[in-house]
C-alpha cells in the first residue's frame, strides 16, 4: 500500500515500509555502546545519590538525624526536608499530570510507605548506601487506609478517568433490558495491583554547567520532563537540556519522571557536581506509580440465540487521595460489542497507598480481564461457541457515540484465530479432556484498544551528499522507533536505509508526545512522512526551472524518488546532485500530527486496533499447577510499518498477559501498608519456561481514518485480552471459574478432584 | 551493605581459624549472601572466601555411598554421572531450583546454609525474629502464602527453601564438619536444621566458625526415586511444596520407603510417620492417602498457606503413585 495519501509532488519508495528490517540501533544495544540515563559523566567524577524511604505508610516525622550519615565516608550532602531548595507545587490546572511539577522533600508528612525522606550523595554508590543505613528517623505513625478489600464501598466519583474520557456512560434502559433477558450473567472479578518492571530502572545523571543543567533521564517524553524539572526546579525551561536517546523500558511507569530525576537534578545543583540517581528494584514497588487494583462488576443480558440485549461494566479502584488516578478500566467495553441497553461507571477508593499511573494499556488490560471473562461465562450458560458468541455481537456502528468505526476487523480477527489454531479441536465440554496428568482446556478472549493522536513535529534535513537525518525528541524505549522513522524517511525521500539517520531524544530537537498509549510509532512515522513530502515538494520546486538538471520541464507530478535518484520518465538525476547543486548547505522541512482532539477523523469515526487470542493451557490435575502450551493472537492493526519489531511488541504484550492472568500481583500488607512483594523473586513475572509457542499474526491493513499511513499503535494491544483467554482455558480444562486475578493454583485446587491411582 | 574486609583461604585449616574472629563469614558462590549483604539484612565485617578450597571433589565410597566436596557447584553435583544413576532425586531436585548461572556458581555447603525467603526476613523494616531476636514475627498475621505448615511456632513461620537439601534429607545424608580447634564431626542432615522454637536466628547446629566440608550420602535406598516440584512458575521459582521420595514396591507391596517435603519447615521435612504408614502396605491410593495425612497430621495453615497443607497431601499422593507405577 506504499503511497496511499500522497497527492501530487511526485512519488516516493522504496517499499521499505512495513519490512522486518533489523533494528539499526541493535548492534549498539549487544554491544554496550548505546549509553543510557545511569551511564554518563563518567568523566566527570560524578556523585551517587541513594533515597532514604519512608518506614511508615501514613503520618509524619518528628526527627531526622543525618549527623552520622554526613560523617560518613566519600559522603558529600544529605538532603532532607530540612534543607531541600524550595521547589514548584504540583499545579493540578496543567492539564496532562506528567508535566507537572513532583517536588521531593517538601514537609515531615508522610503519604504512603517508601516515600523519600532522605537523599544521601557521596562519592561512590555503595558509600552513598552505606550512609543512608546511618540516617535516622523517627515517626507519628498515624492509621492508614490500605485495605482495599474493607474499603471498597467506601467510593467517590472522579470527574473525568484518564485520557478525558467520561466517568459514566449510559445508553437506553439498562435494568429494563437486563430485567427482559433471557439469560445474564453478574459476576464480580478482581484485579491486583500491578508494577511496571523495565529492566532499565528509573535512572538519572544530572549534570550542572553554569546556570544550565543537562538531565541525563530514562523517560518515554522529553518534553515532560522537561516541563517536570523546570516547574520543579523554578528554572527556565531553555536552560534545561534533557537527553535521553536510549531507554530500556518504560510501560508507562517512564512517562513521567519521579523521585530519581527530581533528587538528582536537585542535588546536583546544590553541589555543582555531576550526580547519578537511581531506583533500586525495591524502591521501584514504592516509588513509581502502579496499576490499581480493582473490583469489577459485569452484567451481561442475551437472549437465547445469544444477542445482547444489556451490558454493564461497573469499575471500583483504588487512588491515593492526594493525587488521584482513575484507570479508564470500562472505556473500551462502550466499543466493543452491540447491546441497545448499557451502563459503565468508574469509582474511586482513596487509599494511603502509591499512587495509580498508566501501566501498559490502562483500562484496556484490566477491563477485559473481566469483561471477556464475562463472555465465556455467557458463552458456557448459553452452551454456546464463545468465538460464535462474540461474531453474533459485532456491532455495526460505535454502540455508545453512534460514530461509524474507522477500521474494525474483530470478526476477521477472531475467524482467522480460529482457523489458525485449530478452535474445532476445542473440548466442547469443560473438565473432558486429559493429556497424561495434564487437564487441558482451550480460551479466547477479544481485544481491542483506542487509538490515540498526539501533536508530534519532526525534522527531517537533507544534506549536500544525500544522506537524510531526522530528528525529533521522539524516544526509543526499546519499540524500534529508530527503525521505523529510518524506514519511513527512506521510503520518503526514495533513499536507502543506510543513508537515513534518525536522531531521537534531546529536548533541543522538536517536540513529540514521545512513547506512550500506543501513540508513539503513529504520531511520529506520520510526521516524517509529512516532512518527506515537503522536502520532496521543495526539491521539484527548486529543479523546474533549472536548465542545468535532467529534469527541467519535465512533468514534475510524475516525478519518482528511488534508489537515491529523482527519476521523471526516462531523464534522472541524482538526489545528492540535486540538493548540492540547489542547497549547499543542506535543506530541511518540519512534519506534524495533530492532536486528535483537532483532527475531524476522531470525532466522526470510532478508530481502535482489535485482536483475537486463543490459548491452549494444562492444569495438573493433582496439584492445579497451570502451564500455557500454546497461544496464539491474530491482530488488525492498519499498516504494520515494520513486521519485526510489531510482531514483538505484541508477543510481548501476550507474554504480559499471560503473567497478569496466572503471576503478577501486588501484595500490600494492610497493618502497614508496605508491599509484601517488593522484589522480582516475590513479584513473579512469566519466565521463558511459562512461554513456549506463542505466536502473533497481523492481518495486512491500512485504516486512512487514522493517518496518511493508515498506521495505528501496536504497544499495548497485545497485553489486551490475552490474560482472559488463559483464564478461560483454564475453566474448559477443569470447569473451575477463578474470578479473582491472578489464577494461582490455590483459587483451582478446590475445585478439582481427588487423585486417582 | 557496610564496608567489611576479605581474604582467600588457602586451605581448610586456615579457613576455619581465619573466620573464628568476631563479625567473619564465610562466602562460597555469594549467590544469596552477597544479595543479603546489599539489603543490609547480613552485616559481616570480614569475608573468608572458600570457593577456591580443594573440596570440589565428588568421590565413590567403598561401601557403595559418595562423597560431595562443599565446593562442588551444584550444576556439577547434578550432572554428575553417578548422582544421576544412583541418586536421580538429587539431580532432579538441583536442577529444579534457581536458574543455570546460578547453578554454576552456587556450592553444595552454600546451598545448605542458604537463608529464607521470607519476605518479611527480607525487609529491614519490618519485625523479624531471625534478624533481631526478640523482636517478633511480621509474617504471622501478615502476607504468609509461601510460609511453613510444620514445626513452626509463635517466633517464626519461615521455610528453608533449598531443593538439594530436601533430597539429601530423604537420602540420610549425612553432613561433615572441621571446626575451629581442627576437629572433625558428622551429622544427620535430618539433625542439621534446627526448628525455630524460641530461636530462629539459630538454624542450624553449627557451631561458630565451623565449617562443612562434605556431604557422605550413603548406599541409595532400594527403590525408585523421584524429586516433585510445585511451584507458580515452571522454572527459576522456590517450592510451594516439594516432596522427596523412595519407594520400593514389590508384588504390589511397599518394602522401603523415604519422604521428606520442602517448602513446608524451617527445614527439610523428613515424613517417619509417612514412610511408617507406607511400609508393609498395599502399593495403592488409599495407602498413599492414609501416609499423606500421617504427614500432614500436625500442619497448621497461617491463612495464605492453608493451602499448603492439601497440596502436599496430594503431591505426594501423586509422587509415590508415580513410583509405585515405574516399580
């Protein structure tokens, strides 16, 4: 589908879009020369800073002593409330939370357990932890509400959830219609907290020269953290340098920067030396926000040849009254399947505990757990196909805006799914089918994601020698934003990869809306197809009327960009001759998307991505241990811009899946409010012996609502759904329905029988 | 991690002089004690290092047993030709436990004295008994899922979560030790773990400054064996529940038989009432039944484990019916 959107201006490509193209930044990253946050101004005898956390979950401190910590070998400063720079107030009226400011040491007061009391900077990490051992501190422990089991009736309505979506939706008569059908299902489904755990932690250097301060950060927006630091640090914005080109992970918990960036960048003012800080792996449970935990009531109402008649997704999370966070948990169930009658809601219980933030795919990933749980249940009551179940529920138009959908191909999804993986095979009867001590069962589960558009401007520049070089404060997080955009511009400007540079994450570069809510890939590929164009655009425009070029009065509209040369007919020149020739120095143009909010697609289309799962899993029927044996997701996406890195991004959000439906979970200890679970050998996540075959497929596509690409956001998709098709395999294989998130094997063993000789 | 000094031994002798100092430890592999030392939850102030002493040695016995050297790694101990022929529950059990680098790096006596899980052992700010003698339990009447079912008291609630030693327990292992004044003695793995009664700071016998220097299995018990693993994950995941076993079948009888659980006790759980419930009976699943709540007769859930106390039951249910069909 190369060219789609283009209009006049000639035509480029190489139909190198879309290509599994290695990524250009790989050699780099296997051979350690790819320098990240934690990694600079080793030539500058930098300091390490190590935070002191808070013992207590709510109350206050009555004394801090650091008299034995600033004694303390290679220590240089010891930060506390005491003597922490004044610093901006977290200003609730800028209205996306990751640009506003996060002062640090602001008071004695203590809001949830592990927040900073102290920062200690000496001149090598482990004196710097030693030290911090020696602070001492003393507190009013007052009672803090943790328990979110006890606490959950105790609700308040938040105005808006995230991404501005509304808090409740209504659309016909829900009772009536739920009170009508023939046959519901009402089941309550619990979801844990959940970490994002990159494996790069939170990390930044800070570096002071003169009045300017470069913030070396692992962050997905540089221009929030920007924005972040300068409102912090009451500094001006020009004088603050964010460089973060590399960034090993995020999943949302790097869309914002935290306590790492504020203390370093603060300390190293106050000591006018370059200084490091970083999360440990602990301090990342207390430090950065998590997915809430939530409670989920779904009403499905059918009738008996399986249409629903009423829907309702009713959401309670957990928020920390101070800074309050609602997961958009029940937004994509207003999407996903037709019902004349519907209810969603959101509700918030404060609780003295982190605070919520995006998580990869927010209210997507949580959601469906329930939601496509629900649809098995309705699919077993009904003693019906669960694939057939949701094919019968397709809706024609957006079921809550009324909007026709831009693209949407769940049907084809799940038709394709099944054929793929061989869904006849399914044991039609839960609890039938036995592989030696294995129970096995099969599930699926829909997915389906919003699309989101940010304003992104790009620059591209074409030099004298014909070699092009983007740049935007773009990042890379490990996605393969580098490969793509390489891709892009290739294609653009008819050039080969090796002749595109792409230079991504310094705030001196223009603004993005960086990596974050699958929006990344979309927001920045189309703006440097944008400014391929003008570029191309300027090109012809110079090469017209110039008698010295090949090209001169040729039909310019018919004008190829290929294989490095500008071709019109048979005449060709060289694009490297072109631009030398008409700009010495070079010629660049800029690129953007607009924010969706100004884009009329958005209004007048309903634009999301949508998959299918299927999982084969085996519950040892002696001990309930599940395994997954195979898994499968077969997605719609629009354009794939490189078949590569897609297909892993969306393994990867399976794998997710697969880990929030049997591992991941949170454990908060009510008594003191502290995580139990605070480190990767208490907080499982799936290891490659939990993975074996999983597969993704992506149905070729192109959705021109979404952009002049026809590309839509790959990065959370995945995790969307794959959870609940693990949990309905498990119920097919034993007959036992684990509404409560993860399935560890306790919530089986119950239910299955006693071993038999 | 506080500041502390290291030195090399250069033979066993030194080894056990050079750590008689106040605040000396010793470290092999350092795969849990360099991880303890970070959290600050271990606080040596001298490291005696006696990874490179020559006990790497896994050696035949005359009377038909093996002698592991304590440095032996034990990935080396679980490919070992004759562990895998002669004692295939131990190479099961080693190779089910951490992951392949650790393996490697991780010794036979350090896989022994490595420390719990206990997530509230873990957190220097919460009230741990092993850490600070008096100061109480955090895991009792907090997040107790993975936390024992036997031999547990109003101290401590903990595991001990090797696989090695649940395998040398259903061997009779037996357990050699140089101390300070150069003597030398040897003790029952099943006598080696204490129960944390008022003291669970002191989980082992060992006197201070002393030393394992190898572990004697003795001639394999008759019968077949087999090491089972529960866990939430399928690899690099301690036991909810492990179990042990030997067991001798003939005509459809149980001659001899060995159990012992892991995940469920400060120590290795060796199971006589099992094993005695097991002897002399039919080889079938409602003697196993009947030896499954001999063992688990005394269990006590704390909340999140009860269900412990049902899954070993059926794990070794399960195993031994598992031996009993390979008889």
């Amino acid at each position: 589908m190369t060219g789609q959107g283009m209009t006049g201006q000639g035509h480029a490509g190489q139909g190198v879009i879309g290509r599994a193209v290695h990524r250009v930044d790989g050699p780099l990253k296997v051979t350690g020369r790819a320098t990240y946050a934690y990694e600079h101004g080793a030539e500058d005898r930098p300091l390490y800073g190590y935070i002191v956390g808070a013992t207590i979950g709510r109350g206050r401190l009555t004394r801090i002593d650091t008299a034995n910590a600033e004694r303390a070998p290679g220590v240089r400063l010891v930060m506390t409330h005491h003597n922490a720079p004044e610093q901006g107030p977290r200003d609730t009226s800028v209205p996306i939370e990751y640009w506003r400011a996060q002062p640090m040491l602001t008071g004695p007061e203590i809001h949830h357990y592990g927040e900073p009391v102290a920062l200690v900077v000496a001149a090598a990490f482990e004196q710097a932890r030693a030290a911090a051992g020696l602070v001492e501190v003393a507190y009013e422990e007052r009672p803090g509400r943790y328990d979110f089991a006890a606490l959950r009736d105790d609700t308040y309505v938040p105005k808006v959830v995230n991404a501005g979506l509304p808090t409740d939706t209504a659309v016909g008569d829900f009772d009536a219609g739920f009170r009508s059908a023939a046959v519901t299902v009402d089941r309550l489904y619990t979801t844990p907290y959940e970490f994002s755990m990159p494996m790069e932690p939170h990390a930044c250097t800070a570096v002071p020269q003169g009045a300017d301060l470069t913030v070396h950060v692992s962050a997905q927006i540089v221009d929030a953290a920007l924005a972040s630091v300068a409102a912090t640090l009451r500094l001006d914005p020009a004088r603050i340098h964010v460089v973060a080109p590399y960034v090993g992970g995020g999943f949302g918990s790097k869309l914002g920067i935290h306590a790492e960036t504020i203390l370093a960048a603060l300390a190293a003012r106050m000591v006018r030396r370059p200084v490091k800080v970083a999360l440990t792996r602990q301090q990342i449970f207390q430090l950065v926000g998590l997915r809430p935990t939530s409670s989920q009531r779904v009403r499905l109402g059918a009738d008996r040849d399986g249409r629903l008649v009423a829907l309702a997704h009713d959401v309670t999370m957990h928020t920390n009254p101070d800074m309050e966070y609602a997961e958009q948990t029940a937004a994509t169930t207003r999407s996903l399947y037709a019902a004349p009658h519907r209810l969603t809601s959101h509700r918030l219980t404060p609780l003295d505990l982190p605070r919520g933030e995006d998580v990869r795919s927010p209210g997507d990933a949580p959601g469906l757990l329930a939601v496509e749980s629900a649809m098995d249940e309705l699919a077993d009551a009904l003693d019906m196909d669960p694939v057939e179940l949701r094919i019968r529920n397709e809706p024609t138009v957006d079921p809550e805006r009324g909007v026709p959908y831009s693209d949407r191909h769940l049907v084809e999804c799940l038709r394709e799914g099944a054929r793929r993986f061989g869904w006849e095979r399914r044991p039609t009867r839960p609890a039938s089918v036995r592989d030696g001590q294995w129970l096995v069962g099969y599930g699926t589960a829909a997915a389906i994601r919003g699309h989101f558009q940010m304003p992104t401007t790009v620059r591209v520049r074409l030099a004298a020698d014909g070699t092009a070089t983007v740049q935007s404060d773009m990042t890379d997080i490990g996605t393969g934003t580098y490969t793509i955009l390489t891709q892009v511009a290739a294609d653009g400007l008819g050039l080969p990869t090796d002749r595109v540079r792409v230079e991504l994450g310094r705030s001196e570069f223009p603004t993005s809306m960086g990596s974050g809510g699958s929006w990344g890939a979309a927001n920045s590929s189309t703006a440097v197809h944008r400014a391929c164009h003008a570029l191309r655009k300027r090109l012809l425009a110079a090469v017209r009327e110039d008698t010295r070029s090949a090209l001169c009065g040729l039909p310019w509209e018919k004008a190829v960009f290929a294989d490095g040369r500008v071709r019109i007919g048979e005449a060709s020149e060289a694009l490297s001759d072109l631009v030398a020739r008409h700009f010495p120095d070079g010629v660049q143009t800029t690129g953007e998307t607009l924010a969706m909010t100004d884009d009329p697609h958005y209004s007048a289309y309903s634009i999301h991505t949508y998959g299918a799962h299927f999982a084969e899993v085996g519950v040892d029927a002696d001990t309930a241990e599940i395994r997954l044996r195979r898994m499968l997701g077969v997605f719609s996406v629009g354009r794939v811009l490189n078949a590569k890195t897609a297909r892993s991004q969306l393994i990867g959000g399976m794998i997710w899946g697969v880990g929030a439906a049997l591992q991941e979970e949170g454990v908060v200890d009510v008594r003191t409010g502290a995580f139990a679970t605070r480190d990767l050998a208490h907080y499982l996540v799936p290891v490659h012996a939990d993975i074996p075959a999983v597969d993704a497929v992506v149905l070729d596509g192109y959705d021109d609502k979404a952009n002049a690409l026809g590309a839509k956001g790959i990065g959370e998709l995945g995790i969307c759904g794959a959870g609940a098709a693990v949990a309905n395999a498990v119920f097919n294989a034993t007959g036992v329905r684990v509404r409560d998130f993860p399935l560890t094997l306790e919530k089986v063993l119950p239910g299955l029988p006693p071993p038999e000789e | 991690m506080r500041a502390f000094t290291y030195e090399r031994a250069t033979d066993a002798r030194a080894a056990v002089a050079a750590v008689s100092e106040p605040g000396a430890k010793f470290i092999s592999g350092g795969t849990n004690l360099l991880d303890l030392m970070k959290l600050d939850i271990e606080q040596p102030s001298h490291l005696v290092d006696i990874s490179r002493l020559p006990l790497r040695n896994i050696e035949d016995l005359r009377d038909g047993g093996l002698r592991i050297g304590a440095q032996a790694a034990n990935s080396d101990v679980a490919a070992d030709a004759r562990v895998r022929t002669r004692y295939p529950v131990l190479s099961q059990a080693l190779l089910s436990g951490a992951s392949g680098q650790l393996r490697n790096k991780a010794s036979t006596g350090g896989n022994l004295m490595q420390r719990t899980r206990c997530p509230y052992f873990y957190d220097t700010a919460a009230a741990c008994n092993k850490r600070r003698p008096g100061a109480g339990c955090a895991a009792i009447g907090g997040f107790n899922r993975i936390h024992a079912i036997l031999g547990a008291g109003d101290s401590c609630i903990a595991t001990h979560p090797s696989d090695m030693a649940v395998a040398m327990t259903a061997l009779g292992a037996r357990i050699t030790l140089l101390d300070t004044d150069q003597s030398v003695r040897h003790v029952d793995i099943a006598d080696f773990y204490r129960l944390p009664g008022d003291t669970p700071h002191r989980e082992t016998v060992l006197r201070p400054g002393e030393m394992i220097t190898d572990v004697v299995l003795p001639p394999p018990p008759p019968g077949r064996q087999l090491y089972r693993k529960v866990r939430d994950r399928a690899s690099y995941e301690f036991a909810l529940v492990s179990v042990a076993s030997v067991l001798s079948v003939k005509q459809d009888t149980v001659r001899a038989a060995r159990v012992a659980f892991g995940g469920v006790a400060a120590k290795p759980w060796r199971s006589v009432e099992a094993e005695a419930a097991l002897i002399g009976r039919p080889a079938t699943m409602a003697t196993y039944r009947d030896a499954a709540r001999a063992a688990l007769r005394n269990a006590i859930g704390r909340g999140h484990n009860d269900f412990k106390i049902e899954l070993a039951e059926r794990t070794l249910c399960r195993t031994l019916a598992h031996l009993a069909a390979a008889s």
